[in-house]
C-alpha cells in the first residue's frame, strides 16, 4: 500500500522533518509504503485534495478536503503512539 503524505510547519523545513521521519518509520513498520513531500503551511490549500494526509505542526485556519492531524504529539512527545496509530488507521480508512 502506498500513500501519499504532505507534512507541513510554519518554515517548511524544522518540525515537519522531525515528524516526517517519525511517521514515516511508524507507516513502514505497518506496512504502509510513503511518498512525501514537506511544505508551509501557507501552501496547503494548492496542495489539497493531492495527498491522502496532511500532517501539521502548527495551527491551520483554512478548510481543506484532505484529512489533516496535527502531529505536535510527536514533537512533545505527550500522546505520540496514539496519535501514530490514529495517522495508520487514516491511511488504511
């Protein structure tokens, strides 16, 4: 199974990484194959409906159709399993 994620953060760069290389690792070990790309935030709207999770690190104001989780469990560490198998059951809906 193959799924496509974009992981975005205020900068494009710092958090989404971090989160990426964390929720990609957790898919691989369900696997689930993952091709992904890192954004801003700000870019999120163009990239709607092409992805099959959007994963963030910061607050997101506008409406997409694409199932979106905010993943700043995984950067506190408070909640992080449960929010790596939420994102597995996404992707596997």
């Amino acid at each position: 199974m193959k799924k496509n994620i974009v992981f975005a953060c205020s900068s494009g760069i710092a958090t989404s990484t971090v989160v990426a290389e964390k929720v990609v690792e957790h898919c691989k070990d369900h696997g689930i194959e993952v091709v992904y790309q890192q954004a801003i935030i700000g870019e999120l709207p163009s990239l709607d409906n092409s992805a099959d999770l959007i994963v963030v690190t910061s607050q997101v104001e506008t409406k997409l159709n694409t199932p979106l989780v905010n993943a700043l469990p995984i950067i506190t560490g408070v909640g992080e399993e449960e929010l790596l198998d939420k994102i597995i059951k996404l992707l596997k809906g």
